[in-house]
C-alpha cells in the first residue's frame, strides 16, 4: 500500500490503495475535477483560498488526501486522478532521498539532451516535487520524452515494462 512509504496516509483510502493501483489511476477515489474540468480552478478550490493564491494559503495536501474517500474498490475503475501521480512523486521522494525533479534528471532528463531545463513546482506543504502538474518544456522536449515511450529502441524504458502496462490498463 501507499501508505507503506507514506506513513502519513495510513488507515486511509488513498493509503491503502496499492502502488501499483495509484500507478494505473484505479485507487477508487472519489476525485473529480470541477464542472468546466478546470485544473488550475479545481486546485485553487482544493488546496488554496481565492484571494490568496496557491503558494500562500490553504490545505495542507497530506490533510487533504487524508479526508478522500473511496467510491469503488481499489483497482476495479479508471478515474484520471493528479492526487496519484503526487502520491507517487513522494513516495519517489522518500524512497530515492531525490525529489522527482531531480531524479528525473538524473534518470531520464539528462539522457534525451533537452534544449532547455524544464521548470517544476512542489507539492504544496510536502518536500516532494508535483508529479501531477507544473511540469513545463519545450514542444521539442515534450516530443523527446514521448519517444522514449514509442521507440522499441530506447534503452530508457523497456519495451517489457511499456507493454505490461498497457496490459494492465
């Protein structure tokens, strides 16, 4: 379970939820985004205060994805869910010592030759980097990383490992 690398999360639905369920967005959480599919509006409503902006006020997150609750069983429903990917952004953090940003650089970053360096944002009140949002590159480097996915080729990521996934979606 999260909660495994997360202590903070125990007992919890997001918690209890499986790495690997949180990796395939089937952790039966009840996230939604708001009526337009807004996600700069949903996060303000959820971690922050209007009048003050995302990074002076609001939630803390780990009190937020305390308080999600489960809607269906862990692994049964695909719901597009950014509370995962942060999950799994620090429990890289806590297992690797390295925020995401620093072991994706070390990992994958540094071996596409960027033109530029991409620019990321925290995960509110944490010391983890946002696995969710606020990952900014150029179109170039976007195309780059998309090719790690798509070429047989790449040594990056094995094409084993991209197609279990595909399978297990």
């Amino acid at each position: 379970p999260a909660s495994y690398y997360i202590k903070e999360l125990e007992g919890t639905a997001l918690g209890l939820a499986s790495v690997r369920n949180h990796l395939k967005m089937s952790t039966g959480s009840s996230f939604k985004w708001d009526a337009k599919g807004d996600a700069r509006t949903y996060f303000l409503n959820k971690y922050a205060n209007k009048s003050c902006g995302m990074d002076k006020c609001g939630a803390d997150v780990l009190d937020v994805w305390k308080k999600e609750k489960s809607i269906h069983p862990a692994g049964k429903v695909w719901n597009y869910d950014p509370q995962s990917s942060d999950i799994l952004s620090l429990i890289i953090s806590r297992t690797t010592g390295k925020n995401l940003n620093k072991y994706w650089e070390e990992k994958v970053w540094s071996k596409i030759g960027p033109e530029r360096d991409a620019f990321w944002r925290k995960i509110r009140f944490t010391d983890a980097t946002s696995g969710a949002n606020f990952f900014f590159a150029t179109p170039r480097d976007f195309i780059k990383i998309g090719k790690i996915f798509t070429d047989s080729n790449q040594s990056i990521i094995p094409a084993s490992w991209l197609n279990q996934m595909v399978e297990d979606a």
